[in-house]
C-alpha cells in the first residue's frame, strides 16, 4: 500500500498541473476576447489540451478514493463530471468543446471564462488544503519519531 504522505504528493502535483492548465485557459481565453487570437487558434489551443484535463481530473478523483478522502472526493466530483458532461455533450465531427464558430459569441466566451474562474478557484483551493494536510500530517510524525501517530 502507498504511503498517505506519498498520495498528497502526487495529488499536489496533479492538483497543480490542472492549475496550471486552467491558468493556460484562462490566458487564451483572455486573448481571444482582446482580440489577440482569433476563434480558430483559440479553439485548437483549447481543444489540444481538453482530454489531458480530463485525464488529470479523473487521477485526481481516484487519488482521493485511495486517500479515503471522501469528503475531498464529494467536492472534485462535481468538477469532474462537469467535465465529462461537457467532452460527452460534444456532437460527432465537431472540433471539440471550443468550437470556433460558437466560442466568439459573447454569452458563451463569458461562460467559458467564468467556466475557467471557477475551475482555477477549485484548483487553487484543493493545492493549499493538500499542502496543508501534508504539512500537518508531516509534523504529526516529527513531533514524537518513536510513538506512532495512528495511536494517538
């Protein structure tokens, strides 16, 4: 069995690959509304990185069922499926959750951006609650090296 020190890591470092994806996201996305970019370099660049999020967002739910963080697992969830109801909802022979033609309507380049604001919040959040338990799970085995701390 691994470590629970071992699964925080790992959660650290999927947690903030996503963050790091949604900052992405959020920059293009940004682009595309001052004009920058145009719908279809938008689109490619966003549609490129949607099934990596997805892969990402999936290892992190089943990291926390191996953490038996359940009511972490109660909070990814809705992000999660979010996710997976969106890739599933894509029609055949679209180029993929960010169309080019429909992403520069106004409504739906806002409701992709606040998409992004609240990912990046989630993510955000979910980084320092794991550096957090890994810190105070760190010093719970420093304080007394000889005394198990599951006994205490």
């Amino acid at each position: 069995m691994v470590s629970q020190e071992v699964l925080l890591v790992l959660s650290i470092l999927v947690t903030s690959l996503l963050l790091f994806l949604t900052v992405y996201f959020m920059i293009t996305l940004s682009d595309l509304e001052s004009d920058f970019i145009n719908s279809l370099d938008c689109s490619a660049r966003l549609n490129r990185w949607t099934i990596p999020r997805l892969v990402f967002m999936v290892t992190h739910s089943l990291l926390l069922v191996a953490q038996y963080s359940w009511v972490m697992l109660l909070v990814s969830l809705p992000f999660t499926i979010w996710l997976v109801y969106s890739r599933l909802k894509v029609k055949q022979g679209d180029s993929g959750l960010y169309d080019p033609t429909e992403i520069h309507i106004r409504e739906n380049l806002r409701g992709a951006i606040k998409e992004s604001l609240g990912y990046m919040g989630y993510h955000m959040a979910s980084f320092f609650v794991y550096m957090w338990l890994l810190v105070s799970l760190m010093s719970m085995d420093t304080d007394n090296p000889g005394v198990s701390s599951r006994g205490r």
